[in-house]
C-alpha cells in the first residue's frame, strides 16, 4: 500500500513507523503539517491508500479525512481525549497508560478505534517514556492497525461503544497545572511535575531569582539543605534542595534564550555554588545525578555516559575521553560503553554552539573545538589495543554518534532502536568522527554513499543486515541490559581472546600503513572547516532552526517521494 505519514516533525516515533512499514513492503512518503493546502497537495499527488499521523500538533482538515482512511495515533488510553494526555498521566502518577490509534473525525480524539496498546507507565522523564514505551506501544498498535485496514473487513468500534474505557477529555495542561512549591513539595512530587514536562514545554520556576523553565531532573539521595535554595553543582547540573530531600536540575531555559545546560545558563552564578565531586569515574552507591560513570562485573567494564538528549559539548567530549582513558587501564578484558537510555549520542552539542553565538562568540569556533574533541573521542577509542569494545545501543544514535559507536570493535544494538548515520540534514554538513575510514570498510564504497546520500533511518534489523552493525538483541530495557552483560562476559572468556586481540592490533597497523587515520581526518576537517567558515550558510542556518525549534515550512525532498521531480500520480487504484 501506499502509506503517507502526515506529522509535525520527523520525530523518532515518525522515523520508526517508517522504516518498519517499509519493512514490510509499503510505499511510504512523508509530508510535515505545515497547512491545509499543503497536506491536501501532498494527497493528490501520491494518492495514498492510506493516512498516518503519527505527531500532530493539529487537526486534519475534513477535506483530507472525509475522502481518505486517516489513523491518528494518540498517547492515551481509550476514551483519553486532549493534547496533554501523557503530561496528565505522569503528573497524577497513573500506574498503567497505552496508546490508542483513531479515526480522524470532526471532533479531535473522538473517532472510532483501530487499535490500543497498554504499557506499565513507569517514573521518568515524559521524553524517556515517549522514546521507549510510547514509541514501542503506537508502533505495535500502527501495524495492527495498517493490517486490519489492508484486509478490508475490520469495522473500527465507535468510541461510546467502547466497553470500559475509563479514559477522558482533558485540558491543555498549563503552567499553573505544573506550579512548584518548593516549601511543600516533597521530592516525589517536583520529580513528577518537571518529568511531566521534560522536552516540552518545561516548568516555569526560577534559578538565583531569574524565570526560567526547568528539565532533566534526577533525584539525589544523600545531600540536604534549605527548601528551594541551590545547595551544590556537578558538571552540569545543579543541585536544588526539596521539602524531604533534593533535585539535580541538567537543564533550564532562561527567558529569551535556549534550553542549555544549568551550569552553563546560570555560567556567574553557579561559580558561587559549592561543588559536589564523585569519587573519580566510579558509579556512585546511591541515587544521584552522574553523566558519566563505570563499574566493572569480573572482566568486563561497563562505561555509562548519560547526556541529555544525546547531545556531546566539547567538555563532555573531553571528560568522557579522560574517563575511557582510565577505563582501558583497568584490569577487564572487554570495555562496554552503554551511553543514555534514551540516546546513545547525536554527536556535537547544537545547542552549547549556538550559545556561544548567542553569547557573543564564535559558533564557528565552537564547532570547530567540539568536533575537534568528538574526533579525539573516536581516536581514543580506535586506539584500544588491550581490550575487545562494544558500544551497546540501548537508545537511538544519530550523526556524529553513529559513527562513535562504529569506531569500537562490536556494536550491538536493542531492536528498537533507530539509527541516523548521516550529517547532511544538519544543513549539508560533511561530518567527521573518522567515518570515511569506518563505514566504507564496513559496508562498501557503494553502500556508504548510498547511506549518506538517502538520509534515511536504519531500523536495528536493517543495520544488522547491511554491515554497519554487529547484532540487534530483542526484548526490553532491562532485558537488553541483561543480554549485553552475558554476552561480554562470554567474550572476556573466551579462549581465543588473546588471538582476536592480536588480529585486532594487526588489522589496525596494516590499515595505517595503507592509510593513517591522521589522514582521514585532516581531509574531514578540510570539509569541516568549509562548513564551519566557507562562504556556506547553511549549517548555521539549519542549526539556528533546530535549536530554535522553528516551524517547518517545507518537507525535506528525501521524505517527500511525491515531491520527486521524477514522480508520477499513480493511477487510481
């Protein structure tokens, strides 16, 4: 069939639902809802047999779904009805939420039902829970959904005939739904109402007596002080003391400036706040804020990096680096790197980099320093002779950190997860991180420009079956956990260990001697620098938007297929 996905932005849900009805043989394009003649131009020239809308912000106009099938997918339990469905579920702790997939009608959330699916609604982040649960739950339900509609008998079943949906129409949740209280909020209740809110729209508060919105908490165990007041920094974070305890806070978005990180938008005034050091790279015993962090199980050392939304400054860079650095001295046979359970990384930090523009600097130099420390990252990394490397993809990984993950010896990935291994979205940035040396020698010249060039997601399968990947592992978070941890531990004893390491410290000097790595990434940063400086604006251009979180005015080309100079209108079957 062809399917087209209707959304307000290529978000994760939207490039997973893609690439996994592609999978299964459909003809999918993509259009953004920008405006209603936009969408009703985009249906007449692909003529879909179907429509889905998987991220909407707003209504299909009757002009769309009165003449075509539209399954809108919402992140509610049946009867749920309203654009703050999950914000709801979180802050008033639900234990148990689903998703459900409708037909567009006149009145929003109201029509028939297609499909649902149920998951236990755990404490986290509202982005966390979208990325996983609610990712995994519309997915399931889409493709029960697409199958029901394709065999032309299933009858959707009105939503008043809905037996026992205790679901209801619920308000926008404004910023005095998510009001805190620091004096009687106790530290459960903060940590629902900013997860309620984290990725969008935050909670509006204040920091050292400015308005700011707040994300990215983290609960803290052991240190206390005053109810509200900013008690200790690490890193990036900053510590704010609660009713019965205290809050790590990663993010806050000042007014008229962007979402950064907390030490870094309140940069004079966290100065004066007392820091809060961890014992060197060891994960703490306790609850606590911690980005970066290793334990070991017997011969296999676990290194856990955790930014937020996947996003690497050029601190982060160099302090991981220190850290991996430390971790290849330890006495492990196999070093695994876990990333965040959201994101294993996207690369640079867009937003840190439009800061210093912001700030009156230099986005160039910025960038210029940030890919330079990615780089010395991936370096580090390639240049591990004592021990076998996994980067273990418990969450998505785009860009700059695809090619990372690809820098160590295996790479096994959860099978939901989705890879983005391409740059030039980012304003037709040419990228580095050594993956001129890395993806063709995994997949083929052929292949790697083929990737670059189509800019499409790889599903955990497709990577597996193209050579970019080692092996995607099924199951859940836990699940995949558990997983890596036995299948390292079964590398670190295998018998033949010391030979793969020996094949390993060969393969990498006969592929200096036939090209160094120095090379590679001289002629990278070559292209780098155009971007960054050349009389080219479209990097910057591209990430002032994204940072900016502009409103799309029009869909990629590469998502589009029915905008393709070459596409004809189907014929009418």
């Amino acid at each position: 069939m062809r399917i087209l996905l209707l959304t307000h932005a290529f978000n994760s849900l939207t490039q997973r639902l893609g690439a996994e009805l592609r999978q299964r043989g459909h003809e999918i394009s993509v259009e953004f809802d920008i405006a209603d003649a936009v969408t009703e131009e985009a249906v007449a020239l692909f003529r879909p047999h179907l429509i889905v809308a998987p991220y909407l912000r707003r209504a299909i106009p009757e002009s769309i779904w009165s003449r075509c099938v539209c399954l809108i997918v919402h992140p509610g339990i049946v009867g749920d009805r309203g654009p703050s469905a999950l914000d709801w579920a979180i802050q008033e702790g639900e234990g148990e939420w689903g998703v459900t997939v409708l037909q567009a009608q006149a009145q929003m959330d109201a029509g028939p039902v297609w499909a649902t699916m149920g998951f236990s609604l755990r404490s986290a982040k509202k982005s966390s829970i979208y990325r996983h649960e609610v990712t995994q739950a519309a997915t399931a339900a889409v493709l029960l959904a697409v199958q029901r509609f394709e065999s032309g008998r299933f009858v959707p079943t009105a939503l008043s005939a809905w037996p026992h949906a205790r679901g209801r129409l619920r308000p926008l949740m404004k910023q005095s739904d998510r009001l805190l209280d620091w004096q009687r909020d106790d530290t459960a209740a903060v940590l629902r109402k900013i997860n309620a809110a984290d990725g969008y729209p935050g909670v509006a508060d204040s920091l050292f007596d400015q308005p700011c919105h707040l994300f990215d908490v983290w609960p803290e165990a052991s240190l206390r002080g005053t109810p509200g007041a900013v008690i200790a920094r690490r890193e990036t974070a900053l510590l704010r003391a609660t009713l019965d305890g205290a809050v790590w806070i990663g993010h806050v978005k000042r007014a008229d400036s962007i979402k950064l990180p907390a030490t870094l938008a309140f940069e004079s005034e966290a100065k004066a706040v007392p820091c809060a050091p961890l014992n060197d790279w060891w994960r703490a015993d306790a609850a606590t804020w911690q980005d970066i962090a290793y334990e070991e199980q017997g011969a296999v050392g676990f290194l856990r990096f955790e930014f937020y939304n996947g996003a690497m400054s050029t601190s982060q860079c160099e302090r991981l680096r220190a850290a991996l650095a430390w971790a290849k001295k330890r006495p492990v046979h196999v070093l695994v790197l876990t990333g965040g359970q959201d994101f294993w990384s996207n690369g640079i930090h867009l937003n840190v980099i439009e800061a210093a523009s912001l700030a009156d600097g230099s986005a160039a130099d910025e960038s210029w320093r940030n890919i330079n420390a990615m780089n010395d990252l991936a370096l580090e990394l390639i240049g591990t002779e004592q021990q076998i490397t996994v980067a273990a993809l418990g969450g998505n990984v785009g860009a700059g950190g695809c090619f990372l993950a690809r820098a160590a010896d295996l790479v096994w990935t959860r099978e939901t997860v989705i890879l983005n291994p391409h740059y030039k979205n980012m304003g037709n940035l040419y990228g580095s991180e050594y993956w001129t040396y890395l993806l063709p020698r995994r997949v083929g010249e052929e292949a790697a420009h083929a990737i670059m060039r189509d800019r499409q997601p790889l599903t955990a399968q497709r990577a597996v079956e193209i050579g970019f990947t080692d092996a995607w592992i099924p199951g859940d978070r836990v699940a995949f956990g558990i997983e890596v941890a036995r299948r390292a531990g079964r590398l670190a004893a295998e018998p033949e260990l010391s030979s793969r390491l020996a094949v390993k410290r060969e393969t990498r000097a006969r592929d200096e001697l036939t090209k160094p790595l120095a090379a590679y990434r001289e002629e990278e940063l070559a292209q780098m620098r155009r971007n960054f400086y050349g009389f080219d604006p479209s990097y910057h251009i591209a990430r002032h938007h994204f940072v900016q979180k502009s409103l799309a005015s029009w869909t990629p080309r590469h998502l589009a297929r029915h905008r393709d100079l070459g596409w004809t209108i189907p014929s009418s079957d």
